[in-house]
C-alpha cells in the first residue's frame, strides 16, 4: 500500500518564502538572493517528506506568489501590458501591479481563502511553453532528481485552468477561454514530451473543478483534453486529482474511460465519492488516491473511519494509494510547534506534519491488515456551554424594520452628503505598531503603556481622516492583529497559535484561531477603543466588527456539529457586541461578511440550504439595533454574481465591495437584481502598491453612478488598508476624496 500528499505548504517553517519576497520588492535582496531562497525550501520539503516515509513526493507545488499565475506564466499566457518587464519583474507585476499597470484580477480558489491570479484570456491568446526558469514543472523535477529525489509534477489541469480565466474587457461577445482549449493542450502535451525525456514516471493535474457542476460541453472539454494527452507516445504516466467535494458521476465516468492512470479523490469534504465510484463501476485497471486524511481542516483524523474508506473501496479498483484530501497548502506546517495550546484541544489536532505522519500510518496499516501503530479512538468532541443553547433557542425571528424608514432616519441622524465617504477599517500597521504588541504579548511593557500606545495611534489616524476629508471614519484597529484573530482570542471556545501561519495570497499570510467548542462572549471586545476614537471626533466612527460567516471561514472549525449551529453562536456573541457598541453611542457598525461567498457550496443543490443558515446569522447578529443605527457590510476578492440575492437578503444598509479590478461590473449586477441599499464599490485597489490617480477614481465612480443614485453611492478603497504603507494610503486617500468631490459637485449642481 503505498502513500502520497497532493501538495505541502511552502512558505517554509520560519515564513521564509515571506521575508525574502518583500526584501526583493523593497530592493533590499536581488533576484539570485529570492531564487536561492526558494530552492533552500523547495529542498527541505521534499527532504522531509522522502525523510517521513511518503512514497510518492509531489514538485512544483511550490510558487513564489500562486499556482495559477505560475501557470499562465509557464503557457505564456501573459497580457501585452506586462511584456516590457522581464524575470519576476514581470511576474509579480501581473500578481501586484506597477504603478502605470494595474494587476491582474484576484479571487477566492474554489470554498477556500487562498486567493489565485485569474488568468486573462482572449481569442488573440496564443500558448507556448516557456523555457528556463519559467517552465517550473521541467526545471523543479530536475532540481528534485539532482537531489536524489525521484518527484511527481504538478500542474494546474487544463479543464480547471481555462475555467477558472476570465477574457479581457475588449473580447468579443461569445468568446470564452474554453475555446482555447486545444492550444493549452499542445503545450501541456510538450511538458509531458519533456518531463519524460528528464525521467519523470507520474505527472498530477489538479482538477478541481470536477467537483463543482459541469456542463456536459465541458465534460466533452475533459474527455478531448485527456484523450489527446493520454495518447502521447512518450509520456509519464497521469494521474488526475479532483479535491474539495464530491466529483461529478459523468467527470468521474469520463476519467474512468480515459487513458489517464490515477484518479484522486477526496473523501473528508465529499464522502459522496464512494457511491459516486460505485455508481460508475469502479475504477478498474487504474490506482485510486484515496484523499482519507483531511487536507483542509487540523482536527486529527479518525484512523478507523479512515480505514474503512478504503476498505469500502478496494474492490472497486485495481490499486489503492492512500493519500491528504487536498494539497495540505490550507493547514499550518506543525503542530510541536505550539507549545501554548490547551492539551485538550492539542491532543484533538494535526498540522501538515502529524497529517503526513497520519498517512503513511495508515499506508502501512492498510498493508499489514492492522490497526494503524499507536491508533488513539476518535477525535473528542467540543465542550457544550447550556446558557448559549438556550438562549439561541429563546431568539425568535431576526429581521429590521422598512427600509426606506431606517434610510430617512439614518439620513437626517448622520447628516452625510451623497457620495460619501470612508474606508474599510484597518490603516497601515507600522513597524512601531507590531513591535508594541509585542512587547505587550513578551510582558516587556505594562498594559498602561500599551493602551497610551494604541490611543495615541488612534488619535494619528483620526486626526489624519480630518485632514484628508472623509466623511465617516475608523479607528484604524491598530490594536488588531488579524481580524478574525483578534475577536477569536476574546471569545470563549475558540484557541489561537503562536505559529500557525497559512498562506492567503502572495506574502499574506493568516494564523486561523481554532473554534473548537461552543461560543461565548465573557465581555466586551471593541468597545473601548471604538468610543475612544469616537471622542475624538464630531465626525460618526464606524465600530468594526468581523461576521459571523467569515469568523467561521477563517477558522479551523469543529466538525462534530452543523456550521449552522455554530454560527448562530457566534452571531449570538456579536449580537451582543453590537448592542453595547450601540448603547456607548457609535451610529455606524460595519459587520464584515468578505467569505460569504466564498463558503457557497460548490454544487447548486445544497447552496439554497448554506445561503439560508449564512443569512440568518447575519441578521441575528445585526437586528437588534435602532432604525437610526446605519449597519454596513464588507465582501472582497469572490465571484459575486452567484449570491446577488443573498447580498440584499442580509439587509445590510451599506454594502461596500472590491470593484476595482473588476472594473464596477458588481455595481450593475446588484441593481439589476433588485438591491436598494446603499453600496460602496471599491475605487482602489489597495492590493497593489501603486497609487491610482484621482482620475482614474472618478472614471470608476462616474460608471457606478450609472447603475445608482448619488443618495446611495458610497466612495471607499476595496479593502482595508493594514498592508499598505502610508506614504501610498495618503496620496490615494487624497485622490480618493478629490475624486469624491469633483463628481459630488456634478451630481448635486
């Protein structure tokens, strides 16, 4: 029996990967210094894996920036706009802009908060294989094989690929990136032709895209595609991974009548695949990768169960492979790195490492016909606190008042003009910033000195705001390090990490509290600093606050109950919140829900039941309040158009998303389904260091105005700005607030 992972973290132990990025960025290391760096964790991965027993290693699962922007590079899928830069210049301006060119466009990979580059896609795209460096596949199986390590590529699958690009704003009507589909495959056909001239026995393409729906032209897409590469004369053998769900019987019947060798399939998130496999007779004279361990959550897994599966399948195929569910790119690399963890909650979880372990445990008791050595019993379950329950249960329905009352009561309340406007939340977190938290956390300043640090950074940032003009201001949240972190550590049934750290996108990197047992909230969390900031303003502050949605999708979160329930609990905690911050006099609260789409189930059928329980969540935690309290809303970086209805359902009185690099696209899908509050499209995008003029903020207002009336319409960056530095979030707040008044003038002339 023998073992695998599709995928191993790569932002290296001590966030390595991190550091010498931002030093290539800031000029402060070359590009031999990042290079050498990225071979130094490259190395150390498959050295540990080969070292922890694991059959078959996976290369070029790791990626200076994402995977899918690898992969547009490697095809030469690079827009016009970006070919006068070269090397990683080039790379990381298609990723982050410069400051004359704008980014690609960014969102959510599938239900996950990693965030990919989306390919941009036109009927003049023509592919080509890359050469040097930037044809990982063949570079880093050569650098593995130098190493003594035999390696399994990976690569982006064409089907995935294609669906997940987008076309430029210029292509035809009709054109989809679908249509390329033949030209990708010749160039995937050349690696395959290289990889086995270097060597390679196995080649992975990631598939998963099969486990959403799929048309039947895209199924036929599937079956040309793996046709074609299976009957390359000289090639590895395939094999096709298709994770985060349950795959499709027509995507799985295709596979099983293909050329390709190995399907994988991922029984934690779809436990469906057994019928599924059944369903369609098995897999027969093809090896099975049995994803039995769960890639995208800590909780340690269930070595029975996990035997079981794939006892219930061995008959269905001729070989069985026990494998991760998914790339383990979603957990943090080891758990004997925390040392502050409860041990009832420790002895409950495993990171990257323990999951490897858990593998070829299971590979070797699957072997033998034996327990796994050492098998604990199942995981236990989370702590149940009775006063929450039963208080959840007393809660009738949670619904606002009309409307078009709270609008006029909200508008005559806050005195704001059209197009008003505001930020997100957070401000750049400084140096100094960090460095006095800390100091706090190492006990090396007391807590008064802390707070006078906060305060005074508080007072900065509401004095900057004044200055610059904005209508409705932030306190900045310089005492937040993360937010869901921040309310996680303050809530009762969650843990956090010291080293838990989890790539988002780029350099972003998040450490995921672990909600672990029932919620509560013992006091107030926002409070203080929101009336502090308050205090020092006769302008409103918003108080911010993390939803009930996205502290769960943000979170490791326990598995022995629905999501439902337990994001009732957390609503129920921010309910409560909300209400004190009310009392304590703040008018505006923004409740940020940016993962609601983002945890939309990537089948039709069972997405009306999560949208149902995400709502409702949503409006326990924020109907409590008075019709003159104005409560705002946050979504960034998804595909929007699949939960419009859901958005004007959570009744939020101002929605404000990421419309920058979607060029406003949203603003017009939202009114088009019936949306009457008020909406805030982002006008810049803060994920790119370059600074957008006032002009080209006033185009993007002047569009958004064609879908809203200038009562409604909000002007404020896409996101929040803790990752940018000051110098830039001055000059585009500047630019930002000029844009506002220039068209504000017009529109009220």
């Amino acid at each position: 029996m023998k073992t695998t992972v599709l995928g191993y973290p790569r932002i290296g132990a001590r966030r390595e990967l991190k550091f010498a990025t931002e030093d290539y960025w800031a000029g402060r290391a070359d590009a031999d210094a990042l290079a050498k760096t990225g071979a130094e964790l490259r190395a150390a991965v498959w050295n540990e894996l080969r070292d922890a027993g694991v059959d078959a290693i996976p290369s070029n699962t790791f990626s200076y920036y994402d995977q899918v922007l690898d992969t547009s590079v490697l095809v030469d899928a690079v827009p016009d706009r970006y070919r006068h830069l070269t090397g990683f210049d080039r790379y990381f301006a298609m990723a982050r802009g410069v400051q004359d060119v704008p980014p690609l466009e960014m969102t959510k990979w599938f239900d996950t908060n990693y965030h990919y580059i989306v390919p941009e896609l036109g009927p003049g795209t023509r592919f080509r294989l890359a050469e040097g460096a930037a044809a990982k596949p063949l570079a880093e199986y050569r650098e593995a094989k130098a190493l003594g390590i035999e390696t399994r590529p990976v690569l982006v699958g064409p089907l995935t690929y294609l669906l997940l690009a987008k076309p430029p704003a210029d292509a035809p009507d009709g054109f989809r990136p679908l249509d390329l589909l033949d030209g990708l495959i010749d160039v995937y056909a050349e690696v395959l032709e290289r990889l086995a001239g270097s060597g390679a026995a196995w080649v992975q393409f990631d598939e998963p895209a099969l486990v959403a729906d799929r048309t039947g032209e895209e199924i036929d897409a599937l079956a040309r595609a793996y046709a074609r590469l299976g009957r390359l004369s000289s090639r590895p053998r395939l094999m096709v991974a298709a994770y985060y769900g349950t795959i499709g019987a027509d995507a799985l019947r295709t596979l099983a009548r293909s050329r390709v060798e190995a399907v994988a399939l991922d029984f934690a998130a779809g436990p469906g695949n057994v019928d599924v496999l059944a369903s369609v007779g098995g897999l027969p004279r093809k090896t099975l990768v049995a994803g039995v361990v769960d890639g995208r959550n800590v909780w340690r897994a269930d070595r029975r169960r996990a035997k079981a599966v794939c006892a219930s399948v061995l008959g269905l195929v001729d070989r069985l492979v026990v494998s991760t569910s998914c790339p383990l790119l979603h957990v943090p690399l080891d758990l004997d790195a925390e040392t502050s963890l409860d041990p009832g909650v420790r002895e409950r979880l495993a990171f990257a490492r323990q999951k490897v372990a858990e593998v070829v445990a299971l590979g070797r008791a699957l072997s033998e016909d034996a327990p796994p050595a050492g098998e604990a019993p199942a995981p236990a379950a989370g702590k149940v606190d009775a006063s929450v329950r039963e208080r959840l249960d007393s809660l009738g329905d949670a619904r606002r008042g009309d409307r078009s009352a709270r609008f006029a009561a909200q508008r005559e309340a806050l005195g704001l003009p059209d197009l008003a406007t505001t930020t997100i939340g957070s401000f750049p977190q400084t140096p100094e910033i960090r460095r006095v938290r800390a100091d706090r956390r190492a006990g090396r300043i007391t807590e008064e000195e802390y707070e006078r640090a906060m305060k005074d950074e508080i007072a900065r940032v509401i004095a900057l705001q004044e200055e610059l003009g904005l209508d409705v201001l932030v306190h900045g949240e310089p005492e937040r390090n993360d937010m869901v972190q921040y309310f996680a550590e303050q809530l009762d049934g969650y843990a956090a990490t010291e080293h838990g750290w989890v790539q988002s996108y780029g350099t972003r990197y998040v450490r995921p509290p672990i909600l672990h047992s029932d919620v509560a909230r013992p006091r107030p969390m926002t409070v203080k600093w929101a009336t502090y900031a308050q205090s020092l303003t006769s302008r409103p502050v918003k108080g911010m606050l993390t939803g009930p949605v996205t502290m769960l999708a943000w979170s490791f979160v326990r598995d022995d109950q629905p999501l439902a329930e337990t994001a009732r609990q957390v609503a129920l905690a921010l309910r409560d919140e909300i209400a004190d911050l009310e009392a304590a006099g703040i008018r505006i609260i923004q409740v940020d829900e940016p993962a609601l789409r983002e945890m939309l189930p990537l089948r039709d059928a069972d997405r009306p039941a999560y949208l149902e329980w995400a709502v409702g969540a949503f409006r326990l935690a924020t109907s409590g309040v008075a019709d003159t309290t104005q409560i705002h809303t946050h979504m960034c970086y998804s595909e929007f158009g699949e939960i419009i209805g859901a958005i004007g359902e959570l009744d939020a009185d101002v929605t404000s998303v990421e419309a920058a690099r979607s060029h406003m696209e949203l603003v017009s899908d939202l009114r088009a389904a019936g949306y009457e509050n008020g909406i805030g499209p982002g006008v810049w995008d803060i994920h790119s260091p370059r600074v957008p003029s006032a002009e080209e903020m006033e185009r993007n207002l002047r569009r958004a105005l064609r879908a809203v009336e200038p009562s409604r319409l909000w002007v404020n960056p896409d996101c929040g700005l803790k990752t940018r530095a000051y110098p830039e979030t001055e000059a585009s707040l500047r630019n930002l607030v000029e844009a506002a008044r220039r068209v504000r003038a017009d529109v009220t002339a």
